[in-house]
C-alpha cells in the first residue's frame, strides 16, 4: 500500500511539474487594423498565377508558392531578357517551394513563367 501511495505521489508531483505552456502566435501579435501588411501571396496552380495582378506599397515582399507538381521558374518581363527587375527571379521552384521578392521601386512591373511565357502577371508598387 504504501509502495502505491508513494507511485501516486510521484505520479502526481511529475504531473504537476511538466504541465505545458502553449502560447498562440495570435496571443503574441500586436497587429493593429491600421497596420500594412508587409508580406502578399501569389500562387501557382494548374500552371497559372493566382491572382493574377496585385497592388503592393513600396518595401513590400510578394512571395509565389508553386503548388503544382511540375517545376516553375519566376522571372521579370520581357521574355527573354528579363531586364526590367534583372534580380527578379527565381531559382527552379519545385513542388510546395516559394520564393520571395521585395520591391523597392514604384511602378507596374511585369512577370511571367519561364518555362511558359504566355502565364503573366503583373505587379503594381504604390507609394
């Protein structure tokens, strides 16, 4: 009995020190309604940009995440020179894999696949 009771006083003296401490990324967000967002998605599903044209703030990050299975490569206009933004482009994005780009200049900014010219998008950088 008293083997038991000892067990049960461990037991619950453990239980009792490793309690977890979960904290939200929500609960530590500061976030105000007024507050810019600095990070925009692009997709890249059944070989197509979604969306298709985003407005954006000077300094902002737009960052394409290829969910297709077939690999994609992200570049500035115009095909083939990519000379717009020459820093604009991606590595060989596979399956899942993002990149990420942050525009400092203002203006409207093309971009398309390199593999298929044609799927376009455009990007416009506000003040």
């Amino acid at each position: 009995m008293k083997k038991i009771t000892l067990l049960l006083g461990v037991v619950w003296f453990l239980n009792g020190c490793t309690t977890p401490s979960i904290t939200s990324i929500r609960d530590q967000a500061t976030a105000t309604p007024n507050s810019p967002i600095s990070t925009n998605f692009v997709t890249i599903s059944l070989g197509r940009f979604n969306p298709q044209n985003i407005q954006i703030a000077i300094g902002e990050s737009v960052v394409f995440q290829n969910l297709d299975s077939t690999t994609h490569h992200i570049a500035s206009d115009p095909y083939p020179k990519n000379d717009i933004l020459p820093d604009f482009h991606s590595d060989t994005l596979f399956k899942n894999e993002a990149y990420s780009y942050t525009f400092h200049q203002v203006g409207t900014f093309g971009y398309h696949l390199e593999e298929n010219p044609s799927v376009e998008g455009k990007i416009t950088v506000a003040d």
